[in-house]
C-alpha cells in the first residue's frame, strides 16, 4: 500500500524477523554472561581471559554485537520515525545513531581480536 | 446530589486555543446515569457545548469521547464507572478537533477506506443465491464484524497518533482481518500485498490500548497478531 520509497525502502516483515530474531540472540547471551557471574565464585581477569580466547565465545560474542546493531538500527528507525517528522533532522539522527551501532561492533570485534 | 465535570471547550471560529471549562450537574441522590445523559443535561445549561450522539445504546458509535482519560462510548459508560472526583471530558485524542467534543475523522475513514472493506469475489460461477458458509467459516467472523467503527481503539494508539497517514490502525485492521479470513472472499492475495509494507501492518507493537478501550469488548490486537502471521507464512 505505501511504497518502498516511502519508508526507506524497509521491509516490513524483514524487520518484523530481524527484530525477533535478534532479540533472541542478545537475550540468550544476556542469560548466558548472568549464568557465567552467578556460577563463577572468585572471578579473576585468567577466568575472564579463558571465557572470551575460545572461538565458541568469540562467534557467539560477535554474534550478539551484529545483531545489537542490527537491533538498534530496525528499532530505532521505528522510533525515529514516530518521534522525528523533520526528514533532515531524522536523518542525520539516523546517520549518528547508525555509526555508533557500528562502532560497537568494529570496538567489540578488536577486543575480542586481542584476546 | 452534585456531578462535578470540566469539558474540553473549543470553537476555532472564536477561540485562540482551547480550554477547559467546569460545569455542575444536579441530579437525585443515588442515582446514576451515562455519561451521554449527562452531557445532554449540560447542553441544556450550555446550548453551545457540541458532542455527537445518535442512537444512545452503543450501536452507532458516534459519541467516542476520552472520559477521564480513558476513550469510550458515552452513551454505555455510567458516571458511576467513573469514580467519585470532577469528570473529565476531553475529545478523542489524536484527531483534529472541528468543534468542542466533536473530532474530524477523515484521517481514521481514509485508513479504514485503504482496506478495501467490502467482500470481493471474482469466482467465475457465482452460485445462484447466495455465497454459503460452513457453520465453522463463518464462526470465524465472530469477533470481528462487530466492530462500529466508533474509532475509540485507533485514537488511544500511540502508533496510530504518530502515523495517521501510514499506519492503518487497529480498527482498520480488524476489519482487514475480517475480510482476509471470510472464506467467501477471493482477494487474499491482493489484500496482502496492500499491507504489506513497514506501516501499514507493522506499526503496531501490541501494547494493546486498542483491546483496553473497545466499548465492544474485541480484540484488534490478535487480528492483528494473525494478519503479521498470514504476511510472515507467504515470505518464508
């Protein structure tokens, strides 16, 4: 009914998915890091180093960072454009917001690279 | 006994904006009435005070108002419903105001015209007399055909405020659900195509104000729940 062009070309039932889904992934780490704190006694930075140097984790953590970004990127479009009807100003919004969901992912992606 | 209420007060033709204006109601001790019946007492004190209102029992939906903050249908909601303290009156929110309580509702009909609310069916034998029903498919649109269109559900939906002019809103959607799931309809497909875009349908989030304020006691909600999956199960 509205056309592509009329809203980012987004997909509606792409974001509907994308939403859901990524929302999984950041909730099973979420109980995953709250079941690793709960069950770790004495937590010292050789445990934390061990948690993160395997590549299960690392895929995992990577995981849960794209689809943050992603996460932010579908939602908060959707919140800009309820709250934000000057097109210029949501799109820069939308620029800025956009660059630091990345930056999330490029930081995370380094540290887990160091690790 | 007395009725305190404040009302929402506005005539663009004399005034710069609008105001709240507190009226008092005498009425038997003990005794309750609809908001309705109030707000034509008041008009008798007030004979500027402008409402809708046609067929007073909830049928015909004109006189959705916001009653304490709440949207409903005057003429079935008791003052008694409505707590002891002042009453407040407002119009429906999210709608441009003609006058007083009464709101412009072309955004919410050119919504509910976009669904194409009427049966299509293209079949190329149509039967003789009539189009017959399961008693089962036709168990289906209970639930939905009863919608009046009274729009209380649509204007207490924060998406439907902030995207008048994309989202359908839930009474829309209730009756877009209504003719996609009536077996005698052959536009399905065409149906979905219209709503399937990142407004139309997807805007609601299910905070559920459209079930909360429905003075029919539907769900717009799971309709709409329902019209997502049927969009979900033709892309996958």
């Amino acid at each position: 009914m509205l056309t592509n062009q009329a809203s980012m070309k987004r997909n509606g039932v792409q974001d509907y998915v994308s939403l859901r889904t990524t929302a999984a992934i950041i909730f099973a780490y979420s109980v995953f890091m709250a079941w690793f704190f709960i069950t770790t006694d004495n937590l010292t930075f050789i445990e934390w180093r061990g948690l993160f140097s395997g590549l299960a984790m690392k895929v995992f953590t990577l995981a849960t960072l794209i689809a943050v970004m992603i996460h932010v990127r579908i939602g908060l479009w959707q919140v800009l454009t309820d709250y934000v009807k000057a097109s210029s100003l949501r799109a820069v919004l939308q620029f800025v917001l956009n660059v630091i969901a990345f930056g999330y992912v490029a930081v995370g992606l380094f540290v887990l690279w160091g690790v | 006994m007395q009725l305190q209420f404040s009302i929402y007060r506005y005539n663009p033709d004399v005034d710069a904006k609008p105001r709240m204006q507190d009226y008092t109601l005498e009425v038997d001790e003990g005794r309750d009435m609809m908001v309705l019946d109030a707000l034509i007492a008041l008009k008798e004190q007030d004979p500027t005070l402008s409402f809708r209102r046609s067929c007073r029992e909830g049928v015909c939906g004109s006189d959705g108002v916001n009653m304490n903050g709440k949207n409903g249908l005057a003429c079935i909601t008791p003052v008694s419903a409505l707590g002891k303290g002042k009453i407040v009156v407002r119009p429906l929110p999210g709608l441009p105001v003609v006058r007083d309580l009464v709101v412009d509702m072309t955004q919410f009909y050119t919504q509910y015209e976009k669904i194409k609310p009427f049966l299509i069916n293209d079949s190329k034998k149509p039967p003789a007399r009539e189009h017959l029903q399961t008693p089962e498919e036709r168990a289906k649109l209970d639930g939905l055909y009863e919608c009046i269109l009274c729009a209380c559900c649509s204007t207490s939906c924060p998406s439907f405020w902030w995207n008048p002019e994309k989202f359908i809103g839930p009474a829309g959607l209730l009756h877009a659900y209504r003719f996609l799931i009536d077996s005698r309809d052959t536009a399905t497909e065409e149906r979905l195509n219209d709503l399937d875009d990142a407004f139309s349908v997807f805007r609601c989030h299910g905070i559920m104000n459209c079930v909360s304020v429905c003075p029919k006691g539907l769900n717009p909600t799971k309709a709409i729940g329902q019209i997502k999956s049927m969009l979900l199960q033709r892309a996958v």
